[in-house]
C-alpha cells in the first residue's frame, strides 16, 4: 500500500443541513443533505460522482437511486461505526485503479429520533448468550472493557471523567456542538449513575445526523474548490463481535492492526502527529486506543487528557470538534472524526483551530473495539 | 457442557462448527467444572433489555471459565456494589430454570 500514500485527497466533506433532534428529518434525507453539502464543498456536481460508499441501514444502491446517479463502482461494508473510516481506505484503491473518478463516503442516521428507520440488527449469538443475562446496548458491552482495565491498570473512575471533561473544552469551541458548558470531574462523577463504571457523562449522545466525504485522486483533486487533504495512510481489522471473544481484552488487536498497517503506508510514527480523532462512544475508549496503537503504555492513556496535553491549547489536541461525548453521536460516527481531521488540515476551525496541524490521525472502533479503522491525513504531501 | 477441539484441545465458547483456534471440525462436548473467576463485571442501575426482568441494581458478569473461555452471565447473592465484587474473584455456576425448555448458567461467589 505504501505506493498508494498520498495517491487520493479528501476534496470536500460537510454534515447535513442540521444535526441534533430532528424528527422531521428522515435518515436517508440526512444522507442527501449531507453528500449535496459535501459534493458542493468540493465544487463538483452531484453527476461527478461514480463511486457510492455507505455503511448502515441504507445500500448504496439506495443512495445512487435518490441521487438519481448510476454508480460504476459500490461498497456497504458494515462493520461498526469505524467502517466509514475503513472506506477511505477501500475508496483510496478504487480510484487508484480507477474504478472510479469522484467517491463518496455518506452517513445519515436518525439515531434519536428513528425518522424513516427501521429496527433491526443482528442479534442471533448476542440474543442467546448475552440477552438473557440482561445485556443490551454498548455500555453493558465495553463496560466489561472497562472495568478490567481499571483493575489491570489502576485506572480510575477520575481518570475517565478527564476524558469527557477535555473534550468538553472542546466542544465549548464548536458552534456545532450539542453541549457548549464546561464540566468538571466532579460533574461526571455526579452524574446519573447508569451501568457501573459508567454515569451519564461518561457516554455519548444520542442525535440524528448525517455526514459525508467527497475524495478524488490527486491529480484531478488539485482543480477543486479547496485545498486537498491527502490520504497518507490507510488501516482497518476486525477481531471479534463478542466482547467474550476478544483475546487481549481490555486491550484491542483490531485498533493495534488497523494503526500499523495506516502507519507503515504513511511512513510515519507516533511522534509526527500533531492532532488525533479518537472515536469515544465512552470515556473510557480514546486511552484504551491510544494504547492498543502504540502511543503510550497500558494504562497510560488517560494521562493525554490532562490539562496541557489534549485540551485546548495543549501539545497533542485530541478529538477537537466536542466527539461523540459532546459534538454528535447518531450511532455509528466514524463519519464525523474524519470531517473534523480535515478542517482542522484545512485550517478552517475557527477557535478550536489546532495552529499549523500538518498531521491528523484518525482512528474509530465498530462495536466493542471489534473494528478498527485508521487513516493519517495531510495537507502536505 | 463446553464444546472442545478434539485436535488441539482447546475449549472455547460460543459453540460452533469449527476450532476457532486450529480451524479442525473435530469438534466434541466436555463437562465443564462450572468454576471460574470474574473477568468483569457492571453493575447495571436500570435494566437496558425491555425483556429482563429481574430489578435493579444487579450485576453484569463476564466470566472466565476455568476451562479457558470467558462468557457472559449474571453474578448472584452478592451485594452489588463496586467495593465488594472484585475482578479474579472466583465463582461458581448456579443453575436456574426459567421454563421447562430454558435454564440459565449464573454465576454466585464460590464457597
Ligand atoms: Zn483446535
């Protein structure tokens, strides 16, 4: 893959028109508004468009037929929220070989308000083994992934407050942000208690939200409307999709393969980055992958969300747009890291502009640390 | 009952067709001991599962067989509360029927 580094540019991204509450939004509308706002981003037409790459509910057959476009070249991998992470990578090859000229990478998901959804997922090993004991939802999932790790590492119930009280600071600097106040570990701490380790603040909001990324290949990006962000590196894995079946728990394999693969094809290491997207469903999530991807020891994680490091004005900025915690979470938001990695390229992000970020990691989970998506961002080649 | 590879011996859990381990389809039923420690846990304050019926708070447990594979279940007869279940505390299955066709494997401290 090496050869394929900085071979494709991200060329346009954008959410929906909206993004928060919106009952009267439909999930596929959110799609469309979001890959229209993404492709005019870009300042190419919707007809430029030949490559359709979506995860979730909606094929991208369906998108192209909205769209009105007959795509020469689809992909609908869905392995988590991480997986239109993994499509950066899977597009960063069909343009390569040309499959196809103009991809988009789209999410829409009514994850609040179920507008034009419909319910259903894959339950056949979780509905034995897991449902009746109680299990349902991601907390009752990765707060297995929590607790052991407190107990293998000392981590604390402080510690994961950080988390969310950094990427508050954050979010406090996004116009876009649901939550725009400052918290303390106090005001996670006393937060209403859910699922042990976990209280209200330490897990993502709930929103409707759609998102979508436009890329091209290099040659041909440098005629768009704004500055190319390269695609330096691309990563992804799977490990497992029950959490009773993840080997090194709580460390991840998938997230350590994912980032190996993006940072041999990028030809960089841990050092170089200066602005990380991490995908935090809980607080507990960006230690737990800056350790499975090498950036520090087991347990050692957490330490990046004190003052000075991660947060505002800090040395490492981690997860600048507000995250899943306090931006936007429809559900799977791998979308919405990558969108932010390439403004903050850009140098379009107003008060929370991370100054002369030349390199963006961006890495996301799907399900329980089951998926990892990696891909490294430049606006240098 | 835990299925094992006849092959490599290994015991893992979920059943299926094949050794997730050496991929061999020589695969068998032992008896499990039904001892184990506690991986992890949660402490669930509401239930997250309209079905379950059981009130809160109760405990979430993942726990490691003695035979090697982890599993999830409920740990039982212990207050559940953070400063009393630990990770590595040994446990033992209880047997619980729900119906004549469903009897569920929970797991309470060992004696
Ligand atoms: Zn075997």
């Amino acid at each position: 893959m090496k050869e394929l580094s900085n071979s494709v540019a991200i060329v346009g991204v954008d959410e929906s028109d909206e993004i928060g509450t919106l009952p009267n939004v439909s999930q596929l509308s959110l799609h469309l508004q979001a890959i229209h706002n993404a492709v005019m981003d870009a300042g190419l037409k919707i007809s430029d468009v030949d490559g359709i790459f979506t995860a979730g509910q909606h094929s991208p057959a369906l998108l192209g037929e909205a769209l009105g476009i007959t795509p020469r070249y689809v992909d609908g991998t869905t392995v988590g929220g991480c997986s239109f992470i993994i499509m950066v990578g899977h597009a960063l090859v069909a343009l390569h070989h040309g499959l196809c000229d103009v991809a988009v990478v789209s999410h829409g998901e009514s994850g609040k308000s179920g507008t034009g959804v419909t319910r259903s997922r894959d339950t056949s090993l979780s509905g034995q083994f897991e449902t009746p004991y109680g299990f349902g939802g991601a907390a009752t999932n990765f707060g297995m992934i929590t607790t052991r790790h407190m107990h293998d590492y000392g981590t604390t119930l402080e510690d994961w407050a950080q988390v969310a009280v950094s990427t508050r600071a954050w979010a406090c600097l996004n116009p876009k942000a649901k939550f725009r106040e400052p918290i303390t570990v106090q005001d996670v701490l006393d937060s209403r208690a859910l699922i042990y380790p976990f209280n209200l603040l330490n897990i993502c909001l709930v929103t409707d939200a759609g998102g979508a990324v436009v890329l091209t290949r290099a040659d041909r990006a440098k005629d768009c409307a704004k500055k190319p962000i390269y695609v330096r590196g691309a990563g992804e894995a799977t490990e497992h999709t029950l959490v009773t079946n993840m080997r090194d728990l709580p460390l991840s394999r998938s997230t350590k393969n994912s980032g190996h693969k993006a940072f041999e094809m990028a030809g960089v290491t841990h050092s170089d980055f200066d602005h990380i997207m991490l995908y935090d469903a809980f607080t507990s999530g960006p230690p737990i992958m800056l350790e499975s991807l090498g950036f520090c020891a087991p347990g050692e994680g957490v330490s990046f969300f004190q003052d000075g490091n991660s947060t505002p004005g800090g040395s490492l900025p981690i997860n600048t747009n507000g995250g899943g915690l306090s931006y936007t979470h429809s559900g799977m938001y791998g979308i919405f890291p990558i969108i932010e990695a390439v403004r903050q390229q850009r140098g379009e992000c107003g008060d929370r502009q991370v100054p002369g970020a030349k390199l963006s990691l961006v890495n996301g989970m799907g399900g329980m640390l089951s998926a990892a998506g990696t891909i490294i961002l430049s606006h240098e080649t | 009952m835990l299925p094992k590879c006849g092959d490599c011996g290994t015991a893992f859990f979920y059943p299926r067709i094949l050794c997730p381990h050496c991929h061999s389809r020589n695969v068998g039923w032992i008896q499990a001991s039904g001892k184990g420690k506690l991986y992890s846990f949660e402490i669930a304050y509401r239930t997250f599962n309209p079905a379950f019926k059981v009130e809160a708070p109760f405990i979430l447990a993942m726990v490691e067989l003695e035979e090697g594979p982890r599993m999830m279940s409920n740990l039982i007869n212990i207050e559940p509360d953070p400063s009393v279940v630990k990770c590595d505390m040994a446990v033992e299955v209880v047997f619980e029927k729900q119906t004549d066709e469903v009897t569920l494997a929970l797991f309470q401290p060992a004696r």
